[in-house]
C-alpha cells in the first residue's frame, strides 16, 4: 500500500503462497522477500529469493513484471542477492518459484544459497522458465 509500489504485493505474495502450497513446497526453509519497488523496504535484496516489483512494456500496455534476485541471505554468512531475470511478467512468477523450488527440492542440497550458487545464472533462469525465461536473463554488468 506504499506510494512507491508499482503493483499490489499482497496479492502476488498470496498467489506465490497458494501455488506453493498446492505442489507442497511450504516446508522449506526459504525466505522470499517480496517489494513493490527499487526502495527495498520489503529487503528483496536479502531473502533467499528476492522480488522486486517492476513494469514492462508490451504491445498492449504496461504490466506488472518482477526482477528476481537470488541468493541473498542474513546472519553470519550475510549476503546481497544477484539479479538474476528481469521484468519477468507477475503472471509468470507463482510459477518461476515453484520451479526453482522442485529443483532445489530435489537438489540434495541442504542449504538454499549453497544450491543457488551451485548454478549459472542460465542455468537458474532456465530451472525457473526453461528455455523461454532466457529472454528475461539479467545482463551483467
């Protein structure tokens, strides 16, 4: 509900919560720290995967899209995420999560930053949106 927001968070936290619930990835522990805006009141550059809100543009109007931030972390071994896509449109991204979930689920890895920084950049936007989610890859500068 901030002036700054360029959508509403609430209600994409809550369809990212119902889709996870749905394929039964509720029982990780993975912090996703969800903004509205480049402010970082909502810290999306310290969960584990980071959202920030965005819009793109597209031959219909303006939408609703996502910059995913990845690996961020508090406490001892604190860390700033890395942009990993951009402008990921909202409609996409219940379902970008529970892919990059089910992956991580079925890792073997124990510790979420330890399997994010176990990938390429590519390879995380591809776990999250196949080869189609290349084209919201974050270029690095």
């Amino acid at each position: 509900y901030c002036n700054y927001s360029v959508g509403e968070t609430k209600v994409m936290l809550i369809r990212i919560l119902k889709r996870l619930e749905l394929e039964g990835l509720l029982d990780m522990d993975v912090k996703i720290n969800l903004d509205g805006c480049p402010h970082a009141c909502g810290q999306h550059w310290l969960g584990d995967i980071g959202l920030q809100g965005t819009t793109i543009r597209t031959p219909t109007g303006v939408k609703y899209a996502f910059d995913v931030i990845l690996g961020g972390g508090y406490g001892l071994d604190a860390s700033i995420g890395s942009v990993t896509a951009r402008r990921v449109p909202a409609e996409l991204i219940p379902g970008w999560i529970a892919n990059l979930l089910k992956a991580y689920k079925t890792s073997g890895f124990t510790n979420f930053r330890d399997f994010v920084r176990s990938k390429s950049p590519e390879e995380l936007v591809r776990l999250m949106g196949g080869d189609e989610g290349l084209q919201f890859m974050a270029t690095r500068r």
